[in-house]
C-alpha cells in the first residue's frame, strides 16, 4: 500500500473518531434459539448499497451486523461480473456510500492512489476503478462480509426473530437476525427478463444482459442486441469490439430515448421527499419516470456508432423469433433480421415467488397494485406488481396478520424505486436514502426495546457530581 493511502486511511479512522458522537452502546444481545447472540441486523448483498447500509449502522453503533454475498471477494455487484461499459455513467463528483465523510469518498480515495493531478484529468470513473475503490472503502469502515453465501429462505423465529438459511460451501446453516435488509440490486425481487417472443429459444442462441456471455464466441457472428438503454449499448458495443461481423440494436420505441430523466431528479428535495408524497404524486412520477426509461451518455452511442456495421432499428419490437439453419429470425414491423446470435437487454421484471428466499410468503407481499388504483390514463400492469414498501422500507403484508414479521424485512434494491424513488440502486441517491433506510432500522429496533430502556433509565441513578453538606447546630437559646 502506498504512503499515500496509508495517511487517507489514518485520516479516515480520525475523521470517524471525531464524528462519532453519540457512541455510546444501546443495543443488547438478544439470544437466539441456537443459543448464540442473533445478529442485531443481517444485510445481503455486499454491493455498495449493502456496504453503505452497513457503515451507516455502524455509525449509529449497531455494530452487530453481518453482510453476506454469494459472490466471491470482488466480484460483489455488477462491476465486474455483467457489467460492460468502460466507465459509470455518474459524474465524477457525486458522492456514493461515504456518507458525507470526506476521507471516504472516490476522490479522495483516487487522489491517494493516481495523484491529484490524475483526478483533474479524469472525465468519468471507470468501472474497475469503481469497484476497486469499494474494496477499500469496505476494508477502511472494517465491514466484515462473508463471501461465497448464498441466501435460501427467509422464516419466522421464536422472539420476533427472523431466520435466514444460508448456504456456503455446501453446507447449509440457520442464522438469526432481528431484522433483514435486501441489498440485492437489480433482480431482488424478480429476474432479467426475456421478451415472450423469445424465451423459447435454446441458450446457445439466445442470452440475458445479466449472463456471462463469452464475447470472444461471437467474432465473425451476426448479433441482435433486443432493448435501447445504455445496458444495451454496452452490449452492443462490446459484441462490436469482439469482431462480430454485424451488431443489430431494435429498439421497440419509434425514436430512442435520448433524455435521462435522472439527472433531472437528482436535487435534495426530490431525492429526501419524494416518498413523503402521496401514493397519486408517487406513482404519476415514477410512472412517468419508469416509462421514459433512462437515456444514455453520448460516449456510450459514440461507442457503437463508430462501427460501420452497426446498425440501429427504431420502432422494431420482435414480433416473432425462430431458428432457422443456423441463425434466429427476427420479425419485426420492418422486416427480418438475421442473428447468429441475440442478447435482450430488456430490463428486469417483477414476480416475488421468482426469488426463492421470498418464495414461502410471496403470495402475501403487498405490491403497488394491491394498495392504489391509478387513473385510467395512468394505468401499468408492470409498475403495479412493484412492492408496496412502509416508510422504513419494509416490506407489507397484503393480509394483514397474515405474515407480520415480514416488516422486519427491509427491500433495499431496485425494486424500492416505486416507493422511494431512486435509492438501492442508485448512486446519486445514496447520501438521502441510506440514512433514511439507516433511520427506520434503529427506529424499530428502539421500539422493539421499549421496555428494556425503560427499566434502564428507571435503574439509573449515576451522580453527576459529589456535594458537601455542612452539618447545622440548632441550639436552644444559643
């Protein structure tokens, strides 16, 4: 580790120490039915939502935390694993899971590494970097996560517990935690989604944005990517620099979408308020929000664009697909298109009993649907299968009674972005919704020892200072 780093790090560790008060404890271990401690709070997914969530209880001294992740040390999140743009698509100086902490943000952390001068000179953050950094930014707060674990189900405990299969290694093991944050990204609570169109096709045909495609598999080949957002792009273009002998993007809409709502949206008070709003104004804005879909940097065109056999078709939604030889035919509105091979970049779709460890209790999630009927002129299917989140983003019950401890189940994802806007999968949102989410956690987990403080502060009974009393002589006739 270079000096450099070696002083921000020490600079972290005092700026925490300075900014620490109140650091008093106040949570007390709470026994499970294994008889060993449970966890105060369990957070799976050790992306930098998940690593955000965790600091930030830290901060409040809930430091009885575990993160688990399926993936190995690294490789958590999109990063390096399916994501496939050069760079994030977020200016440089928006701020992410640092918390407001100097020390801890990108650019100190970059201006340790390259230098201050390479920091002037950067124009967006490249995805390794990005990654990279969020290694360090775990070790510097000292996160613990468990790598390789994979989250089966979620069940009720004795106590008002929560229990958690895991699986690690092979072996399969119960932990038990007052409460449960998602921090599972894009598919939390659903899967990548394959247009009906072509869910039929075999896998050697036909893959998912998500998967790992073996790119170098697709020199000399014709490629359809299905979809029109930047992740479709970044496919596109990666296919192209592959050596694919044609890259074909069908976008279904009759113009691209070129505006990027985001930005737009990225002010403090849309970002920390929104979810205040009503379930009208919430769901007219996401709705339009969702719909307009996100518009792309010019780089991620200009990326594609330079290929001369890159091809762009608007206003092509596949109508029909099937293999023909040994190819894919796509019919659209246009014509045919011809793909050795074809990658949908279509998005992610909600449907609970997808997720396996929201399987047993999916039926009795509420979702968006369940809770507000929009006008006629406003109506989405899509949009109203979303989870209808309470203010700490837990999950509801449709049947009240039902399932009750899922509110100690807190959806930290994509999927939250109906009830809160963007928050788990959001960069820019991260210094308004981690506190939010952190604030609802030790908010129930204060009420849920009600009773205990209560006694606590009854016992009480620590002078603040020591005073001397002089005796009084009362004499008679003195």
């Amino acid at each position: 580790m270079s000096s450099a780093l070696i002083e921000l790090e020490a600079q972290v560790r005092a700026d925490l120490a300075r900014t620490s008060h109140p650091n008093a404890p106040w949570l007390e271990p709470k026994p499970a039915p294994n008889g060993r401690p449970a966890l105060d709070v369990l957070i799976v997914g050790a992306g930098q939502s998940g690593l955000a969530t965790a600091f930030g209880l830290m901060r409040s001294q809930v430091t009885n935390i575990l993160i688990l992740d399926k993936a190995e040390e690294g490789k958590e999140g999109p990063w390096l694993s399916y994501a496939r743009m050069h760079t994030l698509r977020s200016p440089k100086d928006f701020t992410g899971p640092d918390l407001d902490i100097p020390s801890l943000t990108y650019q100190s952390w970059h201006e340790a590494r390259f230098g201050k001068q390479d920091w002037e000179n950067l124009d967006l953050i490249p995805r390794d970097m990005w990654a990279e950094y969020l290694l360090w930014f775990r070790r510097a707060v000292g996160l613990t996560v468990r790598n390789g674990c994979e989250l089966l189900e979620i069940a009720p405990a004795k106590d008002g517990l929560l229990a958690a299969t895991v699986q690690s290694a092979g072996a399969v093991e119960t932990l038990y935690a007052r409460k449960i944050v998602l921090a599972t990204g894009q598919e939390a609570m659903g899967n990548w989604t394959v247009p009906e169109s072509l869910r039929h096709l075999p896998a050697r045909r036909c893959a998912r944005t998500s998967d790992p495609i073996d790119f170098e598999t697709l020199e000399g080949q014709k490629v359809a990517v299905i979809g029109a957002g930047a992740t479709a792009f970044d496919n596109a273009a990666t296919a192209l620099e592959a050596g694919a002998a044609e890259v074909h993007l069908l976008c279904r809409r009759a113009e691209i979408q070129l505006v990027q709502p985001y930005r737009w949206l990225t002010f403090r008070g849309f970002l920390r308020h929104f979810c205040d709003l009503d379930d009208a104004w919430r769901w007219r804005f996401m709705r339009a929000i969702l719909e307009l879909r996100e518009g792309f940097p010019q780089a991620t065109y200009d990326r594609c664009a330079r290929f001369a056999n890159f091809h762009l078709h608007e206003g092509s939604p596949v109508e029909a697909a099937r293999e023909v030889g040994n190819a894919v035919e796509l019919r659209t509105p246009h014509g045919i298109v011809l793909a050795d091979f074809v990658i949908c970049g279509t998005g992610t779709h909600i449907d609970f009993a997808e997720r396996r460890e929201l399987r047993s209790f999916a039926d009795n999630i509420a979702t968006w649907a369940d809770r507000y009927r929009p006008p006629e002129n406003e109506r989405n299917a899509h949009l109203g299968r979303y989870p209808y989140l309470a203010d700490d983003y837990a999950l509801t019950e449709r049947v009240p009674g039902k399932t009750p401890w899922i509110s100690d189940i807190h959806l930290f994802a994509f999927a939250s972005t109906m009830s809160f806007g963007p928050s788990g999968s959001s960069i820019n949102a991260m210094t308004t919704a981690i506190p939010k989410l952190v604030y609802g956690l030790t908010r129930g987990l204060f009420r849920a020892d009600l009773e205990r403080h209560w006694r606590s502060f009854k016992a009480y009974n620590v002078p603040q200072a020591v005073i001397t009393r002089q005796k009084q002589a009362v004499e008679e006739g003195g």
